[in-house]
C-alpha cells in the first residue's frame, strides 16, 4: 500500500481528460475561435432559406382533401341574403350596432343553432410590472369603466350530432357593429355558409362555435373578453351580466324581446367543449397581385406559434384544392436588396455546381426564391421576436389553443361582380369546410408537427433544430473569449508574483478581481431593472406626450444610475489611475460576456427570435469592445479600424438609437422622430412582451458596461467640458473615477480665498487635483492695514500657483500685492501665460520691466494699491534706464490706481508698440512724472479706449490720442471730460469712431454732439447715460447724420426724454436700422413715447426697458406689434407691467429667446410656453 502510494505520490501527473484539453485548447486560441464561429453564425442564419424544408402533413388523421366538398350554391344563397341583409341596414334606422347583431342572431337562430350575447367592457392595456408571463385573466379590470362604452359579442353553437360535448372547433369572423362594411359582411357570409352546411351534416363530432366578436373597441380586446369569460365560470344570467356595475337598462333586453323568430336567444354564457382549433376569417380590400390570394397569419404572443399542421393543412386546400394563392408576410425592402440578390446567384450557383457533382445532392435554390425566403424569414422573425399577435388569433394561444387569421384578398373589383364574389364565397367557404373536416378527423389536440418553427414561404419552413444551429454558433465565442480573458488576467497576476512567465491557458484562483468586476455587472444589471420598471410611474403623468414621456425616462434613467452609483458605492471608484487599475477592463469584459451569454440564452428558451436578433446585435458590439485611448495612440489601420467599429457599434448597439436608425432606413427621415421609440416600446409592455424585458434588463446593461469599456478617458472629457455649467459638476457625484475625470478635464477655476493659516494647504491640496488648468482666477479681500503681511500671503498663493498650474494660460491674482520674486517664479513655471491680472504694492519707482520675462503676454492688467516704499532694484538686478524699451507683444492694458506722483511707467508705454486695447481706471496720472511723451509711442495702433473716472488726466490723454492715434474706433469716457477737451477731441478728426459711450459726462452739451454728428458720420453705436446738458437738438442731429449706419443707441437716465415729446418719435423715424435700444430708468417714459418710436424701427432685436415705471400693458402690445425680430428684452423694475404683460409678451412674440424680469412676475403659462420655446426668463 505504501510502496503504491509513493509511485502515485512521485510519478507524472495525470492526463487530462479529451473534454478538457478541448476547453484548454479552444481557450488558447480564442481569437481564432470566435472569428471562426462568429462567421459560421452568420453565414448559417444567411442559409437557412436554403436549408429550408417542404411543409408536410405529420397527422395522417388529418386526411386534407380525402373527400369531395358538400357545400353548394345554396349555402351561397343563404349567406347573399345576409350580406344584402347587412350592407341594406345602413340606410335604416336599423342600421346601429343593435340592429346588425340582431340580423346575425336571427339568421344563427334561423339555422337551429344557440345564439347567445357576451357583454364586454374595452380595457386599456396599460404596463404592470408584475402582468409579464401571467395568465390572461390576471389582467382583468372591472373598475373606473363606462356603462354606455361597451360592446356585445354575438355567438352561435352548433352541437354535434356524433360528438360528447368535449371538443369544440371555432369560427371567429370580427365585425365592427357601428359601422357596417362590405368586407366584413363578406367575411360574415363565408362563416354563414359554412355555419349553415354544418347544422345539417351527420359526420360533425366536435362542437362548433361561430364568434362574432365586436370589433369596434379592436379585434383582439374583443376576442380575449370572450376567451376570458370562456374560461372563467360566470353564474349569472345575461340579465344579471354586469349588473352590479351598470344597473340601468340593458340594451341586450331589447335585442331578445324584438326578435322574431321561433327560437330564443340563450339567457346566460353558452359554452361548448375544449377548443380543438380556431379560425379568424377576414377579407382585405383587394389583392395585389390581381387574383384572389389568401394571407396566412400565425404569430401569437412572445413569438408563440400554432401546429405547423394547421398551416399545412390550410395551404394545401387553398392551393391545390381552391386554387388560391397564399401568401404570408414579408419585409418588402428586402426584396430590393442587390447584395441579397447578388448572394442569392451565388448559392444558386453553387447548387448546380453540387448536382453536377452529385445529382443527389440538393443544396441551392433559384435566386428570386432565396431573395423571397430571406424576406418571409425576416418578417416571421422579427413578428415573433416582437412578441405582438398579428391577428386576434393570438387571443387563442394564451390558452394553448392552435389558431390562425385567413385573410382573403379578393381579385380587383371582386366584391362589385356579383357572379365574382359568388365564386369567391364559395372557394372560400369549402375551404373552411375542408379545414373543419381535417380538424374534425383528430381525436386529440394537434401535438404530431413543429411548435417551434420559422417560415421561409407558405410551403417551406425552417425547424428548431435547424435555426438553433445558427444561435448557437453566435453565441459560443461569448464565453470562449470571456474564459481566455480571465485565464490571460489571472496568469498575468500569477506571473508577477512569481517573477516568471505563467503558462498558456491555466486557471488559477490567485486573483479575486472578478468580485469587483461582478459587483460593477451587478449594479449596471439592477439599473436595467429599475429603467424597466420607470414607465409605470410615467404612464401615471396625465397628458404626456410621446416625446415629452421619452425625455422624461431618458432623465430618471440617468438620475436612477447616479444615485445608485453614489449609494451602492461605484465600481469605478478609483480617484487615481494606476497601471493595474488601467488593467481591470479585461476582467470587466469577461463578467459583461458571461452576463450577455446567460441572458442570450435564456431569452432564446423564452422566444428564440428575440435571442437570435440580439445576439446579432450585441456579440460583435461585446467582442469588439476595447478601451479606444490605446487604439487611438497606436495609430496603427488595425487599432484605428477596431476603434471606428467599436464607435459604430456601439452607436447601433443603443437600443433608441438603432431603433431611429432603422425606421429611418426603412421609412424614411420625414417620419421618424424620438417619440416613435416611446409609443414602439409602450406596444411591447402593453402586450407583456419579453422582448421589453430583454431590451432593460440584459441589452441596455451590456451596452452600457462595453460603452464604459470602450470610452476612453479623453472623451469622457470632452463630454464633461461640453456640459453646461449648472450641471457639469454633478458628473462628479457618480463615481470617484468621475470626480477625477470632471477634475482632469476642467480648464476653468475661480475662487475666493479668506486669509486663514489653513489656506494655503488647503489651496495645495485642491490645485493638485486639477492638473491641467488654463485659466485661474484667486480673490482675497484686501485688509490696508496689514499690507505687508499680506504681501507675503500672496507671494506664498502665487508660489502655489506656480508650481501646480505649469499649463496655465490666465490668471487673475486678486489676493493681495505680490512681490517681483513671486513673479519670477510664475514666469519660469507658466511659460504660457497670454492673460495677467496683478495687485502690485505702491513704489518710486514702480518697475515694470519684469514684463519681459512673460513672452507669450497679450493681456496685462496691473492695480496698483497702497503699501510701503520698496525699492526691489537691487533684488533682481533691475534698472530703471530712461530711454530704454522691449519689443512687447501686449494687445490690451489695463491700469488702474496710478497715482500722480507715480513714476516708472515709461519704459511700459515706449514698449507696447502692438497695443489695442487700453483701459485706465481711477488714474490721477500716466505713471510718467507728468509728462505725456513717453505715452504717446503705445498709441498708434490703439482702437478701443477706457477713461474711468480719470478726471485729472482725461483732457490730456485725450489729447493725444487725437494727435497720435488714426485707429480709434470705440471710446469710453465715464464720469470726466471737460467742455474743452472734449470739443478738441471730436473737432481734430484723425479716426474713424464707430463706437462712443459716455456715462455721467457732466460737461457733454449739444456742441459735443454735433461735433461727433458732423466729423463722425459711419458710427454705429451711441450710448449716453446721465447726459443732464444734452437737448433734443443735438441727439437729433446726431440720429440724422447716422441714419444709414447706427445700428446701437443708448439713452439712460437721459432727462431730455422726459423734457421734449416726440423726440422718440423722430428718433424712430431716423434711425430705421436700428437693432438694440436701450431706455432704461426713464422713469417718466410713457407708452405713447414709446410706441411712437417702435413704429418705425422694426428690426430691433434687443430691448432694454429696465427701471421704466411708466410702462403698462400697452407697451408690451406695442413691441408685439412693431418688434416682430425681437430676440432679448430686459424689463425689470418696471412697475407698471404685471404678470398678464408678461405673459402675453412672452406668448406673443415668436423670435423671443430671453426674458429678464422678476421672478414673481412669470406666471405658470408663461413659465411653460417660455421652455416650450427654449425662453430663459431670468430674474
């Protein structure tokens, strides 16, 4: 024992098992595999027209056709007579809904059958989440229903005379009783036909049951009430038949009372025995191909389909005993397809190629064969992955009774021939009759044929063993690649731990990262779930539109996954990416192909269309999956190839997009819209389809984890970066790998700091975060009385900014004076920086020449602020040359607080030859000692100018900007300007000025005006605020000389509005070009003014009122009437407009997009039509 134990102890390992070195061996090679059995899945769902089988006859019982027909023109007789019947009751008072049920009972009760009437109430199908694989009766509803909304079956049995009562075969010929039609009374005479042949016949042995279900609330909701009282024992006589819901008087009374007949209509529910089969008669229109055709439909609920023998037996009478062409549905924009074509030549000729070889070989059909079997094949499944009967014969199969809908197409005109119609009714009725006799020949339900089956013609099919072939080949590489994934994963562990390469394909347990990527799959499944389960909430929300309902559950989707991810914990909870974390995917994907592979192939045990076509979908989407920031880093045409596939497949993958896409293919783009995809899927729930449940619980959740996969980081940046602003920052709340993504992404940052010792950390710990910032703006509020300490503070912000902000392209440092140290270290650190926004600390001199380190400079703004004397020229070795310059690359300057006595300035102004844009705030001086020389070289190419409040510099600058400057197109004066400087300015014309705003000029009069109305005639904007000395004089010279080109004018707080009347009205008259206007706070404007002036400016698209106390109601009428261009308009403030001006202004005006009035002043119509109209009303 011992010595055996030691040779099995110490010789070789055991051999494998065949099985188990084919799993090995198939894992290793999965790629291949999965290549191979992908395309063999394919090609075998393409073939499957041509493996198709001939239809044949399982149950000999049936016997078709074994005897001669016994109807006769007499049958035909009998059922003209009710159709004339019925098509006459129009144009008599008869002709209602009671009227046609009381001529089909008495022609059933002519025949010595039982007439009964069924009562039914319509009944909404609405979703209920728990209805899904339920029986039908569970659905039932008898509350909230209408006594006067129903409607009333009509029922006719006839008891076989060799029969026990236990089996039944039944007739349904649906009839909409408020509105007679010839068709329907066509169909009602076949039934009547056959009907009346079986009242006399010896041979009948099973019961049968004629339905003439009303079909005006549907076919189907008729049909299924019957079915379900069918089923469900009622002990109620037809008097007591609702009564406890509608006690009033029952029109069903009348209609027993009135006939006149010998026999009685039944009191009660007339029941037969088990149903052995079911018939849904119709007759369409005509026929399209101009001779009398019948139409098969057999698709049931959840791709349930009847007895293939049912079919068989109806095709063969029709074709070769009636001569009847029979045909069953197609999808029609297949049959165009050229590479279908072209594909459908080649296996045909492959064919021929096979008998030559072997004449026993019968593979390939014609190619017009294979294009016409792909398109039936095509419809039989994508009807039964649908789950939505085609007919109410699917009311039949959710009691496991065999049933199918004939619908016969009568040649051209048919109807019209009487000798036409006689010999269409008579085909038609023996056909039934035959189909009666072979159903009537079984002793036993149909069980011998296919359940499982799908059509490729009316004579052709395509067997469960056969169609399976094609799945299964899909799917197999779905676990194949999933097991080479996780065996690739795990042995790469094992191999780092070891420090040696781990073999090919050994399973190994070391490496437990699949309960992370398990958990992630877990969560994305049970989202599915909840998105599933939204639209029973939102079929709650009364008078939702489609698309509204569609925006409404695309949201709560979306809110559903945030808070999910925040509550259960995200998977992707990482806040930094590190190189195993980058390596989990391949785990991730292998979970997400197991789940997709389960879910497959459950669906398939549950309706196999819904399964094959999925599988279609998302295999290659799972396969091809793969992280694109590598692809895209490659570029490589085999990684940028498999990136464009992954975009394009996940693109078709989403379920509302495909579905767009796919109406859109086959419809056209003129008709598809995002409600469409609400009112598809509500058919799905309304009908318990598990197609609905595989689209939330395993489709979407599979898209959504390989989307997660495939996008790479930078995109998922870009999304965050488009994002508006009130929203993009709760991204941030879905997972850390989120928050650090929406940190990486964003350029912009602005804060405001408070001096606290735990500042600075806190400021170090929060720029870490966001590495790749290009603009920052820092406020401290300034304390005068500790300007050195903050001096320091500062220094120590702009070190922090410096060295975590290398990228940083603007900064706006409003923290305090800063020293020419910190500025050194920001020029070495952000190389880049184009926009600089400083507080410097008062010195004589101020030294600016640290500029020259910022080569990239384009924007400077400097704010001088008071502090200690510092000479800083012997820190940085910096000197104060006289006549020294650089060559500056400055386009815009801003300086604000130069004192008078402040000097140093000059070697700026000598080197901003480039200069644009110049702005000089709260200025005593120019920062040159007093004098001006220096200032006047950075004017040459200067074209837009600020003066606020300069008021002891503004005559000079002035000056010689109109010495020095020929490029000045706009200028800004606020609070300064003597009568003077002002009239020199505008009298010594070197420049073209388009643009002039002046605010609180307290010396600006009609002389100024005119001097700008006559040297200035292209100007285009004139804004003027506080203008006490101005008269309508000159404002109307001015309008007059820009009349051709003003495009802007401004008159605030301007009193010579309320002074002279009709200066508005001349205005308007004037300036007909006119596009913004802005009268705010003139608060003595009133609506005549007003109007005058709108009348003729009718191209304004901006209107600001705001502080205009004098407005009502009439000056909104007057913008509606007159601004039929207006865009934006701002009237706040303005006490005489209410809420009702608000809301007519907002209702009335169709161009309108923005709104700025108090917030209690918007009613909740306007509040709707406004986000109807993309409105935003801002208070």
């Amino acid at each position: 024992m011992a010595e055996g134990g030691s040779e099995t102890a110490t010789g070789a390992k055991p051999k494998r098992k065949p099985i188990v070195w084919l799993g090995i061996f198939l894992i290793s090679h999965s790629f291949l595999f999965s290549v191979v059995f992908s395309a063999a899945g394919v090609v075998a769902l393409l073939l499957l027209p041509v493996l198709a089988k001939n239809t044949y006859i399982s149950e000999n019982a049936l016997m078709p056709g074994s005897v001669a027909s016994m109807l006769s023109n007499q049958e035909v007789a009998e059922a003209n007579r009710l159709v004339n019947d019925l098509t006459h009751s129009n144009s008599k008072t008869l002709g209602s809904a009671i009227g046609s049920q009381r001529i089909i009972a008495q022609h059933m009760s002519n025949l010595g059958a039982e007439v009964s009437f069924h009562k039914f109430h319509p009944q909404l199908n609405q979703f209920h989440p728990l209805h899904f694989f339920s029986s039908p009766d569970s659905g039932r509803v008898e509350q909230n229903v209408s006594c006067a909304l129903h409607g009333v079956n009509t029922v006719g049995i006839i008891r076989a005379p060799r029969g026990d009562g236990k089996e039944a075969i039944v007739l349904v010929t649906p009839f909409n009783s408020a509105k007679v039609n010839l068709n329907e009374a066509f169909s009602l005479g076949i039934a009547y036909s056959v009907f009346s042949l079986l009242n006399r016949v010896p041979w009948l042995a099973k019961d049968v049951i004629w339905l003439v279900p009303d079909s005006q609330f549907g076919e189907y909701a008729a049909v299924s009430a019957w079915l379900r009282d069918y089923h469900t024992p009622v002990f109620s006589g037809l008097g007591t038949l609702d009564a406890e819901m509608c006690p009033e008087s029952n029109n069903l009374y009348g209609m027993n009372e009135n006939l006149s007949t010998e026999r009685a209509i039944y009191d009660g529910f007339k029941r037969a025995g088990t149903m052995a089969a079911a018939l849904v008669i119709k007759v369409a229109d005509r026929s399209e191909h101009f001779e009398d055709s019948l139409g098969i439909y057999a698709e049931a609920s959840n791709g349930q389909m009847p007895n293939l023998d049912l079919i068989n037996v109806v095709n063969y009478l029709a074709v070769h005993r009636q001569g009847l062409r029979v045909k069953v549905e197609k999808v029609w924009s297949l049959l165009g397809l050229k590479w279908l074509k072209t594909l459908g030549e080649i296996l045909e000729s492959l064919g021929h190629f096979a008998r030559s070889l072997n004449p026993d070989w019968k593979f390939g059909i014609p190619a017009a064969d294979y294009v016409e079997g792909s398109a039936t094949l095509a419809s039989s499944l994508y009807n039964q992955a649908l789950g939505i009967p085609t007919g109410p014969h699917g009311a039949f199969r959710d009691y496991q009774v065999d049933a199918i809908t004939l619908e016969i197409f009568p040649q051209f005109s048919s109807l019209e021939n009487i000798a036409r119609r006689n010999d269409l009714l008579l085909r038609s009725a023996r056909l039934i009759e035959g189909v009666i006799r072979s159903v009537n020949n079984l002793l036993e339900k149909f069980h011998q044929s296919f359940f499982l089956y799908l059509l490729t013609s009316p004579a052709k099919f395509v067997s469960v063993g056969v169609y399976m072939i094609a799945f299964a080949l899909l799917v197999a590489p779905l676990p194949l690649v999933a097991a080479s994934l996780y065996v690739n994963s795990s042995n790469s562990d094992s191999s780092v731990k070891k420090g040696k390469p781990a073999p090919s394909a050994i399973i190994t347990l070391e490496s437990w990262k699949w309960l992370y990527a398990t958990k992630k799959a877990f969560i994305v499944h049970l989202w599915g779930s909840v998105v599933s389960l939204l639209p029973y909430f939102i079929c709650q929300i009364p008078s939702c539109t489609p698309t509204t309902s569609f925006a409404i559950w695309v949201s709560l989707s979306v809110l559903s996954l945030v808070v999910m991810y925040v509550v259960l914990a995200s998977p992707s909870s990482h806040a930094n990416e590190s190189q195993s974390q980058r390596e989990e995917w391949p785990i991730l994907k292998s979970v997400t192909l197991s789940a997709a592979f389960t879910g497959l192939c459950l669906m398939s045990v549950i309706n196999f269309a819904t399964a094959e076509i999925g599988g279609l979908l998302m295999v290659p989407m799972c396969l091809m999956a793969h992280p694109l920031k590598p692809d895209v880093k490659a570029r490589s045409i085999r990684t940028l190839s498999r990136a464009v596939c992954n975009l394009i497949l996940g693109f078709i993958g989403f379920p509302p997009l495909a579905f767009i896409v796919l109406k859109a293919a086959f419809e056209g783009t003129g008709s598809t819209n995002v409600g469409d995809f609400w009112s598809w899927v509500e058919s799905l729930w309304a009908w318990n389809s598990a197609t609905y449940l595989y689209i939330g619980m395993v489709h979407l959740p599979c898209w959504a984890l390989e989307m997660d996969k495939a996008l790479c980081d930078e995109l998922v940046q870009e999304v965050f970066q488009r994002l508006p602003p009130s929203t993009s920052s709760t991204v941030s709340l879905v997972s850390k790998r989120w928050l650090h993504l929406y940190r990486t992404s964003t350029t912009s940052l602005s804060l405001r700091l408070t001096p606290h010792h735990s500042t600075l950390p806190s400021l170090s710990s929060l720029l870490s975060h966001y590495p790749f910032l290009s603009s920052l703006s820092l406020l401290l509020p300034s304390d005068p009385t500790t300007a050195a300490k903050n001096t320091a503070f500062s220094d120590h912000l702009l070190l922090l900014v410096s060295s975590f902000c290398p990228q940083l392209r603007s900064l706006r440092f409003l923290a305090g004076p800063i020293s020419l140290s910190s500025l050194t270290s920001l020029s070495s650190s952000c190389t880049h920086l184009t926009s600089l926004c400083i507080n410097l600390s008062r010195s004589r001199p101020l030294f600016l020449m640290w500029v020259i380190k910022f080569p990239s400079l384009k924007e400077l703004s400097i704010l001088v602020c008071s502090g200690d004397s510092v000479d800083p020229n012997w820190e940085h070795g910096f000197s104060a040359e006289e006549d020294s310059a650089a060559e500056l690359g400055l386009e815009s300057l801003c300086l604000s607080g130069i004192g008078a006595g402040d000097w140093g300035f000059g070697w700026l102004w000598r080197s901003c030859r480039k200069l644009k844009k110049l702005q000089l705030k709260s200025c005593e001086g120019i920062g040159d000692g007093g004098s001006f020389s220096s200032f006047a070289m950075c004017l040459q190419g200067v074209q837009e100018l600020e003066l606020r409040t300069c008021r002891a510099i503004i005559d000079g600058v002035l000056l010689k900007v109109a010495e020095n400057c020929d490029s000045l197109t706009s200028l800004l004066v606020y609070d300064g300007g003597s009568r003077d400087g002002l009239l020199k300015f505008f009298s010594r014309r070197r420049c073209n000025l388009r643009k002039l705003d002046f605010r609180l000029p307290l010396d600006l009069n009609n002389d100024h005006l005119l001097a700008v109305a006559k040297n200035f005639r292209s100007i285009s904007s004139i804004k003027l605020q506080s203008c006490c000395l101005v008269s309508g004089e000159g404002i109307k010279a001015l309008a007059i000389a820009a009349s051709s080109g003003l495009e802007e004018l401004a008159l605030v707080n301007c009193d010579v509005v309320e002074r002279e009347p009709g200066l508005l009205a001349t205005l308007g008259q004037n300036l007909r070009q006119l596009r913004k206007l802005d009268l705010s706070y003139n608060e003595m404007l009133v609506d005549k003014e007003f109007a005058s002036m709108l009348v003729s400016c009718n191209g304004l698209v901006d209107l600001r009122l705001r502080g205009c106390g004098g407005l009502t109601y009439d000056a909104m009428v007057s913008i509606f009437k007159s601004c039929k261009r207006l865009e934006s308009v701002d009237i706040m403030h303005c006490s005489g407009i209410q809420a009702e001006a608000i809301q007519f202004l907002v209702l009335s005006c169709p161009q309108l997009r923005q709104v700025q009035v108090e917030q209690s002043k918007v009613t909740d119509a306007a509040k709707t039509w406004a986000s109807c109209k993309f409105v935003a009303a801002d208070a």
